[in-house]
C-alpha cells in the first residue's frame, strides 16, 4: 500500500479547500485530494456571486444584521461580525490571484471608474438590504475554482490527488494523523499522512431527491468526523433553494439574482403570491421564499411554479444571464419571452462539523472549512452569497492558525515510531477492506430524504427527524465496509 506523506493533506477541491491550499503553499507542502476531477465541485456551479460590503451606502453593520436576521436568531454574532469584517481582505486576496469581478458599465459609472478604480456592479439578493453581491456575469464559482484550481495546479509545493475518495480519518492518540483514501481509477487504498488534516468536502444536499447539488456532495466529512468523535451540529438546518428549474432532464438552479433584477414568482394563472407571505416579496430570504412555494404548490396541487423576468428587455436578460439563459434555451424555454418553471430542490447544508474562528475541530490536528464546518455564521437559514465569503475567510483565517501551528513543531515530518505503527496497524485494518463497495455507498444515500415542511421552518423543530435521517445515513455509510465484509465472508 502507498503511504504518501504531506505536511498538509486538504481534501476538497472546492472554494474553501483551493484557498487554504494557496493560503499555505509557500510555508508547506500541500497534497490536495478530490473524488472529482479538480474543477469539479458545489463552488463551481455557483452562479449568483459573494457577499461583501463595497457600495458607499452600505456598511459592515447592515451586513451583520441582515445576516443574523436571515439566520433567524441562531446565528453566532461574532462569528458574523468577524466573518462580514473579514470580507473585504478576502475579496481583495481573490482578486490577487485574478479573478476579475464584474464593473459597472453605466456611462456615469465608467466616467467615475477612471477616478476611483474598480466600480463593481453589485448584484441584491435575498435577505440582503443593500446590493453587495461581487460576481462575475452569471458564472462566479466558475471563475473562482477556475483562477484558484491554476495557481494550485502551477504551484511547486501543491501535489493535486483527483479521482481520490477520501474514505476514513486515521486517529493516534486523540490527534487526527492521516486518511485512509480510494484511488478511484487503480481502485486502490493508499495511507496519506499529515501533520494538519484539512476536511473542505462541501455538503449533504445530494442524500435529497431534488437537489441543486451534484452527486459528489454527500457529505463525507461530516461523516468521516463524526466517526472519529468531532461534535457535529444544526444538521437539521438543510436549506432549500426556492427556485429550481423544473424541468424532467435538467435540475439547474435560476438564482437569487433573476428574483433580485426584478424577475416575480408566479402560479400557472399569472396570479403573483409572495405578497400574501412576506413584504419583502420575492426578495424575502430563502427559507420564506421556498415555504410559500411549497405552500401554494400543495393548495393548486402543483409540482411546479413560475419565475417571470418577461417584463425585462431581452438583451438585458441575454447578456445579465447569460449562462441561465443559454441552459434555459437547451431545455426548451426562452426566459426572455416566458416564465421560467421552477421548484424547492435541497441546496446547502447550514449544519456541519463544529469549528472555532480558525477552522479547528474538536479533534487535534482536524481542521475544517467551507460548507462542510459548522462555524456558527448561518444560523437556521444561510443567507444569499454568504458561503463562498465563509469558504474564503475560513480557509485564510485556518491557513494562519495552521502556518503558526506548524512553526512550532519540529522540522521532522512524522517520527518514525508513529510512522510504523501508522503502517502496520492501519495496513492491518485495511487491507481487507472492499474496495469497490466504498465509492458505490456514498451513490446509495441519494433520495433518503425528500422535502419536509418541518425541516423548512426556522427555528429548532424538525430537529429529531432531520438530525435521524443524517445520522442514520452516517451511521450505514459507517457501517458499509463492515456489512459488505460480512457479505463477503458469507459468500453472499
Ligand atoms: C448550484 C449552486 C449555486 C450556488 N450559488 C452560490 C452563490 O452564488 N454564492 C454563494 O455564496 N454560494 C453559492 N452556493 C453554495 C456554495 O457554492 C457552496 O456552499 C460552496 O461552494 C461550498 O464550497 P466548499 O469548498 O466547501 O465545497 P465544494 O465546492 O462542494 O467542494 C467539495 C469538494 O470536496 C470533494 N469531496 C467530497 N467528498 C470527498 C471525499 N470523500 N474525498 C475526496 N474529495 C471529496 C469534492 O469532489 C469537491 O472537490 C451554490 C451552490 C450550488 C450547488
């Protein structure tokens, strides 16, 4: 078995993981790990854009209560004041490695960009008083795992695994020490060793039927921490997006920001219903948005409703959306001349594996970031555009703790006691392991929950029966590789 070994073991190669890779590639050296190829992840499909205050009318204050607003009272203040506060440095690092944010392009506004130099555009969304989404056109993430995932792949310290499925965490004495991992192509188990362990493995949303999400987000890290003994918390709180295209061959999501530039919700009829549940109609935050959805589907008894935006110029919508426009056309739907069908689909997960402002977990040497910590930033429901900001000021913000850290030990990597034991008695546990049936288990949990009203609802109800499904679905992906084992050595 290959035992290869790193001073830093990411695994994740969305937002958070490329980050904290490039955050610490001139102090380290860095194996990213990913069960996808590298520009494979949640991050990258994110369209609308990140939260950051820029606009002269908008402060840091109004960021902060909007967001605990959203969060429904349960979010941690001062993880939000630190995490708003930390936005601008964030985006101004994102920007250093080239990312290009959409300008304004109002005549006024290039006028003025001569003088003052980088007048974004800036898109309002759900939740939000202000408009303070920095995004590029419609294909944000895009453009982010794009710009990080060639700094990554460009940098002599950074060794990129894809294809890699992290399966287990390996402990020694109350410290995280490694992962055992899947080579999906060779379908062989390799040992990595590391002195920080970084988990950046997105979400759960894929154990949902109708997801947003891609199949590679079923929560993994959350698992694998759990089972080694992390506090895991607000699993309950799964966010559904409330506008999902419905359509039978596509599940693609028609963001925030068609809603934020004036596009309505709509039943069949044309009767426009969000002024019956919020006076902040469309623009209300997700979690109201979507239970008025759910609420006027089942009364109609309706899969779907619509989202219009006919009322814009078509050229404006062409070259606003342009990625929703042209996935819309492949489906058969012109957004420019009718409305757009569309459901709740399960979207980002607010819960996760508990961490303090610096990504550490409950586990020494375990840290974690992006939609996989639990930081204490979203409360009961995530507002728009605040997770790749939490993704971004996470990994900055552990990639510091775990250079300090790192200062502090000695130059050797693993002493060479652990390193035996690491090898013999994990070799040991390992070896029998069934290869094939490990990736196959995580495909399995797709369709275990579906959307549940009491799961909608924000405040702590619902609690026992989202927190039941994930943990049993933890518990079977656990218990995988012993019952196909047992199978195994029944000859079944
Ligand atoms: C369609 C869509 C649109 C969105 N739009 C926005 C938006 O506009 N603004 C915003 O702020 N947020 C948005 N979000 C949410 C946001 O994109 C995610 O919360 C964020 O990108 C999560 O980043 P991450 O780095 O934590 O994880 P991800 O980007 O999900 O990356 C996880 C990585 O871990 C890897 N991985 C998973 N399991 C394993 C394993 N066992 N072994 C090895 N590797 C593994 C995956 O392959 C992947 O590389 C959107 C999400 C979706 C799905």
């Amino acid at each position: 078995m290959q035992t290869p070994s790193f001073d830093i073991l990411v695994i994740g190669s969305g937002a958070a993981g490329l980050t904290l890779a490039l955050s610490l590639a001139d102090h380290a050296n860095i194996a990213i790990i990913s069960k996808s190829p590298l520009l494979d992840s949640s991050s990258q499909q994110a369209q609308g854009g990140i939260a950051t205050v820029m606009a002269k009318e908008d402060s840091i204050e109004s960021h902060l209560r909007d967001t605990l607003k959203a969060g429904a009272g349960l979010c941690d203040p001062i993880v939000v004041k630190f995490t708003v506060e930390q936005a601008r440095p964030a985006i101004e690092w994102l920007i250093s490695q080239g990312v290009m944010f959409t300008q304004e392009e109002t005549p006024q506004h290039k006028a003025e960009k001569q003088k003052t130099k980088g007048l974004f555009h800036l898109n309002k969304e759900g939740g939000h008083t202000h408009r303070r989404i920095l995004h590029v056109d419609d294909k944000t993430g895009y453009v982010v795992v794009h710009t990080l995932a060639h700094q990554a792949l460009n940098h002599q310290n950074i060794t990129c695994f894809t294809e890699h499925t992290a399966i287990d965490l390996i402990c020694e004495h109350d410290q995280c020490i490694g992962c055992l991992v899947l080579d999906n192509h060779a379908q062989e188990l390799k040992l990595f060793s590391a002195k920080k362990i970084v988990l950046a493995t997105g979400g759960t949303s894929f154990v949902y039927s109708h997801t947003t999400n891609a199949d590679r987000t079923t929560g993994d890290g959350i698992a694998m921490a759990y089972r080694a003994g992390c506090r895991i918390a607000d699993m309950e709180f799964q966010q559904f997006h409330p506008t999902c295209l419905y359509h039978q061959n596509s599940t693609f999501l028609i963001s925030e920001s068609v809603r934020g530039e004036g596009g309505i919700l709509i039943l069949p009829d044309g009767t426009r219903f969000m002024s019956a549940y919020d006076k902040r109609l469309e623009l209300a935050p997700r979690d109201i948005v979507t239970r008025a959805i759910k609420t006027e589907m089942d009364k109609h008894h309706l899969d779907h409703v619509y989202v219009d935006i006919t009322h814009k110029p078509a050229e404006f919508i062409q070259k606003r959306f342009p990625t929703i426009y042209q996935r819309c056309l492949d489906c058969g739907i012109d957004m420019t001349k009718e409305p757009i069908p569309v459901s709740p689909a399960a979207h980002y997960t607010c819960g996760g594996v508990v961490t303090d402002l610096s990504g550490q977990t409950t586990l020494k040497n375990l840290f974690a970031v992006g939609e996989t910590a639990f930081t204490g930033l979203h409360g009961a429901n995530r507002m728009a555009s605040n997770s790749l900001l939490e993704c971004l000021v996470f990994a900055v913000s552990a990639a510091k703790t775990i250079e300090h850290e790192l200062q502090q030990l000695p130059f050797s990597k693993i002493n060479s006691k652990t390193d035996i034991d690491f090898h013999e008695t994990e070799k040991q546990k390992t070896t029998h392991l069934p290869v094939e049936s490990l990736y196959q288990s995580q495909m399995s949990f797709h369709g275990l929950a579906q959307i549940d009203p009491s799961i909608l609802v924000s405040q702590r109800g619902g609690e026992e029966k989202a927190t039941g499904v994930y943990m049993s679905y933890m518990t079977v992906a656990n218990d995988d590789a012993n019952k196909a084992e047992n199978q195994k050595t029944k000859g079944i």
